[in-house]
C-alpha cells in the first residue's frame, strides 16, 4: 500500500475544492451534527473516523448532497456537470446487468464515453460482460467504485470502502482511491480500518458525539496525543473528549 502524502496535501494554503461550515443536521430531537467544519483541498485524502454513531454517514450524505444540513452549508468551489460522487455504504445494482451495461447507464447521464478506461482504473476490464450478480463482494465495490468516478467529479465522497472485505482487496481499492487523489481528486472516506487510514491518508477529521474531536495528518494527532500510531492517538482522544459514544438513531446513522 502506498504512503501519502500528495502533492496539494502539506500545503495549508491551498484551495479548497469544498467546504464544510459550520454545519449542524437534527433529526426531531435527535441531533447528530454540531458545528462541524473542514475543507476538502483538491489532490487529498481525508479520513472521516470516529465511533460508530459519531454522525459520520450523515455528514457524507449531507456533502454528496442527498440531505440538508439543519445548520450551516456545505460550498463547492468547482465548475462541472458532476460536482461530485459518492460511494455509499451498500451500494446496489441491477443483478442482471452486466458490468459495462451498468456503467454505460450511468455514464450515459453526464455523457461520459470513456468506459474502458473506468474499467481499467479500477481493474475490471476482464469481468466487463459478468453479470452483476456474479460478481464478488469486493468487485461489487470495485464497479460503485467506477461509477461514483463517472464524469469526473472533483469532489468523491466514499462511505466506508472497504467494509467486509478481505485484505487483498483492501489494499487494491485503497490504490484506486490514492491514484484519485494523485489525478486531482478530493476524497472523503469514512473508514474503521485505521491502519489503511495511518497509510494513505493526508487529512484525518476525528468525529465523536457529532462534534469535531480532532483534525490534522495521522502524525500530528498522534504527536498531539504522545501516542505512537493513529489507533493509540483515537482511543486518548475519545477518552478524552468524554468516552466512547454508541448512539442508536435513525437507520443508516450508525457509521
């Protein structure tokens, strides 16, 4: 696996291809997000980590577009027909498609033409007339994987990648994810896999309880914490803010 970091990713002046201000999501009288704020510079990738029903989902959501925020605004500071793509946890296609078929209906929306290189990206290219159904659990990722980079969008938000599978694939997904990066790309990801996040990451946002805990490279919050790995630096810094969070909420809002 490849270290980070990316050309744009020690850089703290560079532009923000989105930002997240000050933004705040409730659910009747279940709030899950407070004041949450950070910026997603083009050519990085920033990890969203945090205990589970920390508000994780519902912040990805609320940057892919799909829900609003109660509070403050998620901008987009690009020009193009797809702003951005978005990987969710389960992602779900037709069984009886094959895979080109299915990524030829997606790309036909934001006139995408270049499939075969889509498949090659993500190393699909062999499996290109499988039927969806056949496919694994990781080659399932591997085609939402292809389609959430449809159109080129400059903003890819990326819900738990890599969840269930085995290290192999892991490893081959998180490649993808960095060869985005290195293109340009800003990645968000929400990930448990900590020690992927220590590796390829530029940026880690530490979310517990729906506030912001921690920010910064996995060496400086483990340099915050005087703790030798990202893992040790996570545990001191929910302790710290209070303890480990495991809230139950809506379905979806758990992550």
């Amino acid at each position: 696996m490849t270290t980070a970091a990316h050309p744009d990713s020690t850089d703290e002046h560079a532009q923000p291809v989105a930002s997240v201000d000050a933004v705040g999501k409730s659910f009747g009288d279940l709030t899950v997000l407070d004041d949450v704020s950070f910026d997603l510079p083009a050519g990085t990738i920033t990890a969203l980590i945090g205990p589970n029903g920390s508000g994780k989902t519902t912040l990805l959501r609320i940057v892919a577009g799909l829900l609003r925020p109660t509070t403050g605004r998620v901008d987009l500071a690009v020009d193009a027909e797809r702003t951005v793509g978005y990987l969710p946890q389960q992602p779900a296609f037709r069984p009886r498609f094959s895979v080109a078929e299915t990524l030829s209906f997606y790309a036909n929306l934001v006139n995408d033409g270049d499939l075969a290189a889509r498949l090659e990206q993500v190393g699909l290219r062999d499996v290109h007339d499988r039927r969806v159904g056949a496919l694994s659990g990781g080659m399932t990722r591997l085609l939402a994987l292809a389609q959430t980079t449809i159109g080129d969008p400059p903003v890819v938000v990326l819900d738990e990648p890599t969840s269930g599978l085995d290290p192999e694939m892991t490893e081959h997904i998180f490649e993808v994810i960095d060869d985005l990066a290195d293109a340009g790309v800003a990645v968000l990801l929400a990930t448990h896999d900590l020690a992927a996040v220590e590796t390829v990451t530029d940026r880690v946002v530490l979310l517990d309880d729906g506030h912001i805990v921690a920010r910064g490279s996995p060496a400086d919050l483990a340099s915050e914490t005087g703790t030798d790995s990202l893992g040790a630096a996570f545990s001191a810094l929910v302790r710290k803010d209070g303890g480990l969070t495991v809230r139950t909420g809506r379905r979806g809002d758990d992550a």
